[in-house]
C-alpha cells in the first residue's frame, strides 16, 4: 500500500512531467518549424522513408511528426499514416499542407512517451529530427517499440552531438536554465551506441549510417543566427531566457555566429551531420 509520503511524491513527479510537457509543447510552437522543416530540412524525411521501405498498405506512425516532413513521403509511398505530434501547432500547419497536396494523413496529439495508440498496431514505425527530443530516452523507446508489431520496420534520423546542430545545442545550453534531473540531450539519439542500448535485443537487423546534410540556405553566419532566432523554437527560447540581459544577447548572437563560420565554406554551404537507423521490430 502506497503512503502519503508515496503518493505525495508521485503526484509531484507528475505535475513536474506536465509542466515539463507543456513547456517542450510552447517551445516547438514558437517561430516557424514548419518553415524550417520545409527550407532547411526538408530532405530528411523522404531520406528516412526511403530507408525504412515502406511499401502501399502498411500502417505507418511518425512518432513527433511535426508538420509532416516524413509523413507525407510515406503516404505518397501508399502507407496509411498517423502522423502524432505533442505541438497541436505543428500538426495544423501539416493538415493545411496536406491537404493542399492532396495526401491523406491522420494528424493527432500525442506525447511520444505515452503514446495513445494499442500495443503492435504499426508495421512501420519512424521518427525525422522528432523523438530525439523526447525527454526522457528510455520511455520514449520503450513507446515506439510497443506499437510496432512484430517484424515491423524501424526508422530513426537524428542529429549527432558531433554536427552542427548538436554543437549548437551544446553551444545554446550556457544560456539556458538547467533542464530537470533524469532530462537526457537530443543528440544522445544521434549517437550509435546510445540508440543500441536504448532498443536492445527487442530489435533485429540493426543499421546505423552517419550521413550529411547539405545546407545552402544561409550566405552568411549572420543570415543563419538571424533566421534560427525567428524560426526555431529552441534557439528563440534561448534568447528568451537572456532578453533582460542585453550582454548576453550579444554573447549568444556572436556564439551562433562563430559556430556557423567554422561549418560555412566559402560559398555559404554547410554539412550538417545525422544518424540514420534501420531495424526490425523482434518477431
């Protein structure tokens, strides 16, 4: 039987997990991912399926789909595809954009670490740049593993903590509150050996590829520094947190700056380094 003490520490760890969700929630709607997504990104989605092979009838979940960037090659491959984001935000901007192209998705809220769909109901379970920033790592595998039925195919694309972006979050981190204890980095899922050990021995034919993305948007580490502050969520929570601190801002303006000039080649180009991985549900 459970204490007051218990209980009272349960009903603490929950609220804490709330407030904590609710923030990632507000963060990922802040600026314009779905902008980012389409014009830096962009790419990444159709790289995953692609490498998931999904095939016409399957059962498809992008697990923190945002505004669809993997969803909608998948469903142009003929997957039946849920689309689940915690950022209702997000998933407007994906609808709207569905159905102006005309693809059948099925957007919903759901938190990728409780996700509200019934034990191996997937054959195809994927994540582009989405799961990786799940708080808690464990949980949100443990999640994804669940709904895919056996011998369903696993695809997951994330930043590496050597590339770009995750140096910037690196980078961004002096400027920013401590996260909660047991919060895990994003870019641990862009590390190999952390993604093994997060999925175990409940995955067979495990794949893991170091690949480049290409961005050629930013002429200048200014342009980029500029445009992550309107647009993505994390950078622009980043300098919220310093606003009142004029000192800082320009600290953090000349961090974003440095790094993009040592990735920028001459012509403004920049290789922005991410872990593919394949798997097989175990049967």
């Amino acid at each position: 039987m459970m204490t007051t003490t218990q209980a009272r520490a349960t009903a603490q760890t929950i609220d804490a997990d709330r407030a904590l969700k609710a923030r990632h929630r507000a963060m990922w709607a802040l600026g314009d991912y779905a902008a980012v997504a389409d014009e830096v990104v962009g790419d990444l989605g159709a790289v995953l399926v692609a490498a998931t092979g999904i095939s016409a009838g399957q059962r498809v979940l992008d697990i923190a789909a945002g505004s669809g960037n993997a969803s909608f090659p998948a469903a142009r491959d003929g997957g039946e595809v849920v689309a689940s984001d915690l950022t209702p935000e997000l998933l407007d901007a994906g609808r709207e954009r569905a159905k102006r192209q005309g693809l059948d998705v099925d957007w919903r809220v759901a938190d990728a670490e409780d996700l509200p769909f019934a034990d191996a109901s997937f054959d195809v379970v994927l994540s582009c740049l989405g799961v990786m920033f799940a708080p808690h790592h464990t949980v949100a595998a443990d999640e994804l593993l669940r709904v895919a039925r056996a011998g369903a195919s696993i695809g997951l694309l994330s930043w590496t903590p050597e590339g770009f972006i995750g140096q910037m979050f690196a980078a961004v981190k002096a400027f920013v509150p401590a996260p909660p204890v047991g919060v895990q980095p994003p870019p641990l899922w862009g590390d190999e050996e952390h993604v093994r050990s997060l999925l175990g021995d409940r995955v067979v034919d495990l794949e893991a590829r170091r690949r480049m993305l290409t961005v050629d948007r930013f002429r200048t580490p200014e342009e980029f520094r500029e445009y992550f502050k309107a647009n993505y969520g994390p950078t622009i929570t980043a300098y919220r947190a310093v606003a009142d601190d004029p000192a800082r801002v320009v600290e953090l303006d000349a961090t974003l700056d440095d790094l993009a000039r040592r990735h920028q080649a001459p012509d403004g180009a920049m290789e922005w380094e991410y872990l593919i991985v394949t798997a097989r549900r175990t049967p």
